[in-house]
C-alpha cells in the first residue's frame, strides 16, 4: 500500500496560497487521469477563484469545461466506502477554515481513508478524523468523458523551460564545477602531505627534503585558495546574471498580464514568486557546483582509499548508504515541518502588519490588550514550530553524528589492525583516516541535498505556473479615433462560480453627456466600470461604440482614451507631478501644470504642502484622503480622456473643493463622455441623467 501512497503523491497538486486549495484539488485529479497541463491561473480563471478562495459551483464548473462530468451531491461515509473514483471533498478545518481535499479511495484492511491534502500533501485519515472535518458532506463527483484532454509532454515542456533559463549561464556553472572539482582534488594534498611526511621525510631526518615539501604543500594550498576566490566570483557573477534576467522577464511578464490575474492574487504571493527566482538560482547553482563537486570529492576518496587497502574502501562503501537512509526516511518529515514554520511565519507577519496598519482602530477601541495577546499567542505558536524543528533537526544531527562516531572507530580499529599486520604504513593510516573523515560531510550533505531539490522544486513549480499564464490577448488591431456614443444591449455579466451581478443592462451615453450610476453595495456598479475598461467580458449582449462592437476594438487603443479615477486611489511613491504625468520626462511635468492651469485645477494643487514637488509617500501616505482624489482626477483629466469614469471621486474632499471640482467637471464635459458612482445627492443635481442598479444583482438598469 506505500508504493501505491507514493503513486498518489506524485498526482497530488501543492497548493500556492491559502485560496487555491479547490483548483489544486482539481489540477489534482486531471494528473490523476493524466490529463492536459493546465496552468494553475487558467483555472483560477474558469473557477472564478478570487483572494477568498473557490466556490463549489466555480469547481463545477471548470471541471465540466475540462472534460469531466461533475455532479455535486451530499453522501455519507459509507457510501464514500463503495466509491472508486477520486472525488473533491469541502471541508472545515478547526470548525471555521473551510478547504477542499481529493478523496482517492479507501483502504478496507486498515478501515483508512487516502486523502489528498494540497496544503500537506497525502495523508491517511480514519473514519473519526475524516467525520470530524467532512462536516458538510458535500463531495464533488468527477467522471472522465471523451472530451477529456490527454497529455503526453508534461515533462518535456517544463524540461525544455528550465534548460532555456539556465543555458546563457552554463559556462559560469561549468566552470565554476571545473574549478571545484581541481579545489576537491588540492584538498588531498594535506593528506598525502602527512603520510610522506610520516613515512618518508621524518624518519629520513632530511631538512631540505622537507623545506621543499613544506614549500609544494604551500604552494599547492595557495592555489587551492587562489581556485576558490575564482570560483566565488564566477558564482557571483552568475548570481547576479541570473537573478537580473529572471527578475526582468518576470516583471515584464508580469506588467502585460490580463486584470483579473491581479485580482486573484494577494500581494504577497507576486513578492514570494519574485523570491522564487532567487531561490531557484541557489539551488541552480547549489547542485551544478556543489553537489556535483561533492560527488567527485567522495568518489575521487574512495579511489585514493582502495588504493591503499581494498577493504577500507569497502568499508567506507558499506558505512555510506546509513547516511542516505536516514536522509530520506526523514525528508518528508523536515519538509512538513518547513512548510509548518513557513505558514505560521506568514501568518504572524501578517498580523503584525496588519495590526500596525489598524493601530487606530485599535486604540479608539482600547483593544491594545487584545491584540497583543492574540499576536502573542500567534507568535507562541510560531516559536513551538520553530522548536519542533529543530528538535527534528537534533534529532537527525545527533544520529548522524552517532553513526559517525561508530564509523570512525570501526575505521579506525580496521586501520590500526592492518597496521598490526604490516599492511599499512602509520603515515598510509593517518592519511586514510583524514580523508575517510573528510568524506563524511560530503555524504551528508549529497544525502540532504532531497530537501533543497524538494524547496526548489515548489519555488521552480510556482515560477512554471506564472510562466503558462497567457498575456492579455488583445482580440483585434481595429482602432477608433472618436467616441460618439456607448450602447448597452443587453448587457449580462456574472463571474465564474457566481450568480448572475448584471442582467440584460440596456442604457446609452453620448458624447457631451454626464451620467450617474448608483446602486447598493455590491450590486455591480465597480465590474460595470471594469468591463468598459476591458478587464472583464461580459457573459452575454454586446456594448457597441460607434457602431463597432466594443470586442472588436484594440486593448490598446481603447485604454488610451479612458481616463479612470476609482474609489481606492493608487499613488506610486514620488512627488505630485509625477503621478499626474506617469512619467520622467520634464517636458511633461511642463504640459501638465499648462493643463492643469487651463482647466482650473492648478490653484487647488498649489494648496498642496509643496504644490507640484510634495512628496506624496508611499501609497500617498503624506495626503489627505481628498489630496489623493484630487491629485487622481488631475491625472486622469491630463491624459485628456474621451471617457472619463469616476468612482466615488469626490468622497473625501470637503464640500467647496468638491464644488469646484464639479464645476471644472461640467465644463468640460462636452469634450467626453462623463460616468460617475456616486451617493452624494448634491453631486446627482451636475448630470445629465440618473440610473440606479436595483435589487442588487439581479435587475435591470433603470432610468431614475
């Protein structure tokens, strides 16, 4: 039944954060069938998974798209007996997480359960535990069927990438091997050294023999010293090479993305991938240089060994293969405990971030004692883990190091009794015994160098996901120079694993206008504002603009004309300007206090701290809630948009800023078309005409 185990592991999909556990468990499923390689983002896509996770009607669906017949259903333990297919089960974890698990089928010797955990890989649940987390019974069915994809070059495509990142870098890899490869070879030398000088240059009382001896030692240490400052700085140099191509082409990548990939991910996860690369390149350049060179080291030992005396080489032969079980039998353990301390890091980071960002909350509610006893007890928990693992750590050090221990004195009573006979030299012996000694470490570190191919292998996994993302298409090259007129016909919307948000939406804007959309929260005024970016695609109808299907027109051209101010304002660190233009050049720092002078702008910007130069800070951190939306709108009007969308734009501002404003607004609304979300009544009284999105998700834009 273990190798069976291990057959499931190598189905079993990690999870890459906390919301992608469902798509893990179906990517899952497909290896499990040997289906297509389907990039992780493509079904976040297709599942509707967002930064809170997945829906079983997302997982329904994309599993239906893939090929599969899915049924949803509620079963009982039971019944998930006689079942002899994989399934996905929901979960609760610790009575509040909710997560999914493929259930690969049941063991009725041992009445356990093979389940498929993408947060811990495969475990064995009995009846009790499975009951205590399968408290919905919900399961999710899946059948293969024809249209199913079957793949055959899984292997060869993540071969072909890997070869393609490392192959401008192989001749730093192979010479820094070379080089480490002829340092193994030197680091003989002391050995060789201290026999001759036992057997030979000591009993031989000749003190020119042994200046000129002492004198080659030196020498050839020198060297070796000389070979490992080469090689460090071949190794530095590629580190710097790699990490500055990957980290390139990931951000270039990264910039040409579709919308909703940033949607579905947190920024955390963008930062663990751009460390990703990093990790990659040391486990790269771990195993081209010094794994490689280790290898070397112990067979270039056990030759020097045999050479002397055959059965002390095969008794070091015989000793070596204990260090490698060991290795592995406590892989699996280590990497456990690693991912253990790598979650409850992230989790306590996030609490402190989160509880510094919130300390104003915290304080008008006096909950300082609160939050620092639920960040302690976080933290409590970190540092248990953190102490589990090293005691794990001691643990395999301290048998190491035992069995070393009897390694080293069997070699050495072996070597002592051959010198009894006369088959061995004092000087042979001692030299024997150092490189015996030195072979050790080498071992050790080959045999654990599982866990750094596992780490790599997570880090190379998410880099490969990124990779297969496809780039934002952009449909076709048409492009429109004028925008007379928006028509919604029939316009539905509804994301993945969702209801329907927007149904059969019908309104029309035209150039010179300036309308208002309001509605409750949620009701779809914010996605209304994506998909006439083009972030989103609407499920049914069709927007036309000027007689030309919205779909038809370029991404490109498209955002050029839009001019974007949104509830939650992004301002990049650097000064006001700046973030109006987006740009470096002072040509354009000029036009755009011109602009901002001609519109009426200007004087409310000078109000600023430093006018154009205030340093805005991180994420303007340095400006008022209505600084940020006026430095937004003035960005957003330099970019002289034919339409302007504007999401709550006037929010924070006091009520005369707003007033001017509005007027700048109306004014120049004959040059665009004018959107805006609003719930200031006061603002409602400057448009042209008022809709309302009622009763949430589900009805029709209607004229108010």
């Amino acid at each position: 039944m273990k190798e069976k185990y291990k057959l499931f592991e190598k189905y079993q999909v990690t999870q890459q954060g906390e919301s992608d556990c469902g798509i893990a468990c179906l990517l899952s499923i497909i290896n499990y069938y040997d289906g297509v390689s389907i990039p992780l983002e493509e079904l976040r896509a297709l599942s509707g998974t967002t930064v809170t996770g997945t829906s079983l009607l997302g997982l329904y669906e994309a599993a239906n798209k893939l090929g599969f017949n899915a049924n949803g259903c509620k079963a009982k333990i039971e019944s998930l007996k006689e079942h002899k297919s994989p399934a996905i089960l929901h979960v609760i974890l610790n009575q509040q997480l909710q997560h999914y698990i493929v259930f690969y089928g049941y063991n009725s010797e041992n009445n356990s359960f093979i389940i498929g955990d993408p947060a811990r890989g495969i475990k064995v649940y009995t009846e009790e535990e499975l009951s205590e987390v399968w408290i919905s019974k919900t399961i999710l069915v899946l059948e293969k069927t024809d249209k199913f994809q079957l793949n055959k070059n899984k292997k060869e495509n993540r071969k072909k990438w890997f070869l393609d990142i490392i192959d401008e870098d192989k001749n730093y890899l192979i010479s820094g091997g070379f080089l480490g490869v002829i340092i193994a070879v030197l680091g003989l030398s002391m050995s060789i050294f201290s026999q001759r000088l036992i057997d030979y240059i000591l009993p031989s009382n000749d003190l020119t023999k042994l200046i000129l001896s002492i004198g080659l030692l030196f020498i050839l240490l020198s060297v070796r010293v000389l070979f490992t400052y080469v090689r460090g700085v071949l190794l530095s140099k590629h580190s710097k090479k790699f990490n500055s191509k990957v980290i390139h082409s990931f951000f270039s990548k990264l910039m040409y993305l579709p919308f909703s990939f940033f949607q579905q991910r947190k920024t955390g996860e963008m930062v663990a991938r751009l460390n990703d690369s990093q990790r990659l390149q040391q486990v790269v350049t771990y195993f081209m240089t010094s794994v490689v060179i280790d290898v070397l080291l112990v067979f270039i030992s056990l030759v020097y060994l045999c050479f002397f005396n055959i059965w002390i080489g095969l008794t070091v032969v015989v000793f070596i293969p204990v260090y490698v079980f060991v290795a592995f039998k406590y892989n699996k353990k280590v990497m456990d405990a690693q991912q253990e301390v790598m979650e409850l890091y992230a989790h306590t980071e996030s609490q402190y971030i989160s509880t510094v960002q919130g300390i104003k909350t915290v304080k008008v509610n006096q909950k300082e004692a609160f939050f620092t006893a639920q960040t302690k007890q976080i933290y409590d928990e970190y540092q248990s883990r953190i102490f589990d693992f090293s005691k794990l750590q001691l643990k395999i050090g301290s048998f190491m190091e035992s069995w070393n221990t009897v390694f080293s004195v069997a070699l050495l009573g072996l070597g002592a009794t051959i010198v009894f006979k006369e088959g061995l030299t004092t000087g042979e012996m001692m030299a024997i015994l150092t490189v015996a000694m030195n072979i050790t470490p080498s071992v050790i570190r080959v045999s654990l160098s599982n866990i750094e191919w596992n780490e790599a292998k997570v880090a190379f996994d998410r880099m490969y996901e990124f990779v297969k993302v496809e780039e934002e298409k952009q449909n076709s090259n048409l492009k429109i120079d004028e925008i007379d007129e928006i028509d919604f016909k029939e316009v539905s919307f509804r994301y993945p694993g969702k209801k329907e948000l927007l149904s059969k939406l019908n309104f029309k804007v035209k150039k010179g206008e300036m309308i208002a959309v309001t509605g409750d929260s949620g009701s779809g005024k914010s996605t209304l504002f994506n998909i006439l970016q083009k972030f989103q695609t609407i499920s049914s109808g069709e927007i036309v603009v000027n007689e030309t299907s919205l779909d038809l027109i370029s991404n490109k051209n498209w955002r050029q004309y839009i001019g974007v101010v949104d509830q939650n304002i992004m301002l990049f660190p650097g000064t006001v300007i700046e973030n109006i233009t987006l740009s470096s050049e002072p040509e354009n720092y000029e036009a755009a206090v011109n602009f901002c002078q001609k519109i009426g702008l200007h004087q409310l910007i000078m109000k600023l701290p430093q006018d154009y130069l205030t340093i805005v800070g991180e994420n303007g951190i340095n400006l008022s809630g209505g600084q940020k939306q006026l430095v937004a709108l003035a960005r957003a009007l330099f970019k002289k948009p034919k339409v302007l969308l504007l999401d709550e734009f006037t929010s924070a501002m006091d009520s005369s800023i707003e007033k001017e404003v509005l007027e700048i607004l109306k004014k120049e609304a004959k040059n665009r078309i004018t959107i805006l979300v609003s719930h200031h009544d006061e603002l409602l009284h400057y448009v042209d005409k008022t809709y309302k999105i009622e009763n949430n998700k589900m009805q029709t834009l209607a004229l108010v």
